[in-house]
C-alpha cells in the first residue's frame, strides 16, 4: 500500500515604500514609511519584521549594518486583520496564512545623539528585513529562538500591577489563532 503526500511552500515577499526626498538628511528627522508582508506560499507563514539599515561612511567603499540605536527602524503593524505578537524584547511577528497581506507602517528616525560626525556625508539604506518561519513551535523555536509561549498579542492592552508595567497574559482572539496554528501536530 502507498500513499502519496505533496509537500507545501513556504513563501513570503515584502516591500517597503522608499523615502521620496533622499538627499540632505540630518541627525535627528524622521520620515514616515509603509510597506507590506506577503505570504505567497502554500502554508501557514510567522514572519519576524527586523530593522536591516546599512551605512556607508565617507571614508569607505563599502556598506555596513547601520547602528540600530542611530538607524532606528520603527515599522508597526496596523489593524489590518491580521494577526500581530512581540516577543520579551519587543520584536514584531507576523502570522499569515496563504494568501495574507499585512500592512506595516511606522517610520525611520535618525538619532542625532548617536550619530557623530563620521555620518556626514554618509549614505544610509533603510531596509526592513523580513524572515519567515512555518507557523509550528519547533520550527519558530529552531528559527527565532520563539515558541507560542515567548509570544503575546502585539495590540494587548497593558495593565498597572504593584507599580509595575505588565501586558496582560489572556487568550485574545488573535492568541487564540496562534496557538491553534502553532500546536497542531498532524491534519
């Protein structure tokens, strides 16, 4: 007897709208960007959005990973329908099934107090990275070093505790989501 299985893709583009007026920045604007995440594979898709800003001094041919604490990356989710988490240390997520788009928006800061004068006439390329996952605790485990648990709902609300900020840990709809995809174990 035999049975025969296809196996799925994983498949995600991305894009982020270029700064339109791109010569004569200064230590300390900010321009607002937009872009989207796009899952054009055949499964489930987490996908971890990273600031991947590179400079290229004056001095030097060649480009570098841009200071994140100078190059400051903010891209934010909107409520779009999809569904949005954070992990400890406040990196973005992204849960799309086949077919999904997400709307990011959010903006590029040029942080004047951790900039010297080794920026001028620097050229920086603002990129966001995006780095997709199957949507399964092991798989996000071995990729992001994330599990379900690691992760709470990017637009949970936020509760005083004892003087001390916490997100509150309940399931909301879009944890719900999550943990149906991510602990699945066979179909």
């Amino acid at each position: 007897m035999e049975t025969k299985i296809t196996m799925g893709n994983l498949s995600v583009t991305a894009s982020l709208d270029e700064v339109t007026d791109s010569d004569g920045w200064e230590p300390g604007l900010y321009s607002e960007l937009t872009g989207t995440i796009e899952n054009t594979g055949s499964i489930d898709a987490l996908v971890k959005v990273s600031n991947a800003s590179t400079v290229k001094f004056a001095d030097s041919e060649e480009f570098v990973a841009a200071d994140p604490e100078a190059v400051m990356l903010n891209l934010k989710p909107t409520e779009d329908g999809t569904f949005w988490f954070k992990d400890a240390a406040g990196e973005a997520y992204v849960l799309l099934m086949p077919g999904d788009v997400a709307t990011v928006a959010g903006g590029v800061t040029f942080v004047g107090e951790k900039m010297g004068n080794d920026y001028m006439n620097a050229q920086i390329q603002v990129a966001g990275e995006v780095t997709a996952s199957q949507a399964l605790d092991g798989a996000s485990l071995a990729n992001f070093g994330v599990a379900f648990a690691d992760l709470t709902d990017y637009f949970a609300e936020e509760t005083e505790s004892a003087g001390a900020r916490r997100s509150v840990r309940t399931l909301s709809p879009s944890m719900k989501k999550l943990q149906e995809v991510m602990t699945r174990g066979s179909k």
